[in-house]
C-alpha cells in the first residue's frame, strides 16, 4: 500500500492530455492500487491518475461515497464517453482544489465505455452523481478542471484563493 501526493491546482500535469494505456501490465496494476489507498486516504469520491502525475487515461471512482448499500470502486481505463444527455447543476468539489465548491452544470446522465484491470470492456449508462463524478474524472484526462466550466463571475469570487493554491503547488 501506497499513498501517492495529489498534485493541486497549478501543476501543469493537470493540463496535460493523458495518454492512452497500451498495456494493462503490472505497472499500470501498481498505480491503480495506489490511486485506491490515495482516494480513501483523501476520502474523495474519485481520482485521475493524472492527479497523482501520471498522465494516462486511468481514473478510479468510489461509489459507496455515493451509494453504500450498492456502492463499489469501478476503475476506468482509456474511457469513451459516447452519449451524454441533460442538464443539472449540482455543487462539486476535487481532490486537486482543497476545500474549493462549486456549482456546476453538466449533463445529467452518461453512457461510457472502458476496459477494466482485466482489460474487459464494460458500458456504464447513469445518471445522478455518479454520472456527474464520471463528468468530472473524464474531464481530468483531458487536461479539463472543475473550474473550467464556472461563470466569469464565480471565477472572479474564486481569483484569490485559485492564486495562493498555484502559488503553494510551486513551492510545495
Ligand atoms: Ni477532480
């Protein structure tokens, strides 16, 4: 078990468009066993691996976050996101903006694919907040942050803070 530092806003590897996996090696298994002891450390809902600073098209989501009683962790590796549908606003947060909410509009459901750790490929048709958490990771192997996607008001509101967490992810 390994906790990995998640990088914060302002380091350029969450700009970066993460890379396809190729192969699903025993690399690729390490990373993702680590994402999970890093997301359960951070009591977060997801991760990207980029957030950890791996640039590749990997993220992990804890549903019991978000449902208990049916909830399980779900890895995505080299997601697609074909059909989305909807809209909602719902207040968001991430693991790479330390205590940071937002409300954000995005679609309400998503159909996805990708190959779990066995390198099978599964289909994920939702909606609710595991759809918004599937949004959000997407977003993050795309180089795209929560922020992205707010008012040039609430971006105003939010200039200061947004400055000193760059500023502390240089330094830190
Ligand atoms: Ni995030």
């Amino acid at each position: 078990m390994a906790i990995r530092p998640i990088v914060w806003y302002g380091d350029p590897v969450l700009r970066e468009k993460s890379a396809p996996i190729e192969t699903i090696d025993q690399s690729v298994r390490d990373l993702v066993t680590d994402m999970i002891d890093t997301l359960r450390d951070a009591e977060g809902i997801g991760l990207a691996a980029n957030q950890v600073g791996v640039a590749q098209r990997l993220f992990i989501i804890d549903l019991a976050k978000i449902d208990p009683v049916h909830g399980d962790l779900v890895v995505f590796i080299n997601p697609e996101i074909h059909t989305t549908d909807g809209a909602c606003e719902l207040e968001e947060g991430c693991l790479s903006f330390p205590d940071i909410y937002q409300k954000i509009t995005r679609a309400e459901s998503v159909r996805v694919t990708a190959l779990d750790l066995d390198g099978n490929e599964f289909t994920v048709e939702t909606d609710g907040m595991y759809a918004r958490a599937i949004l959000h990771e997407y977003d993050h192997i795309e180089g795209v942050l929560f922020i992205d996607h707010i008012s040039p008001f609430q971006r105003t509101l939010l200039r200061g803070r947004l400055k000193r967490l760059q500023q502390q992810s240089v330094s830190a």
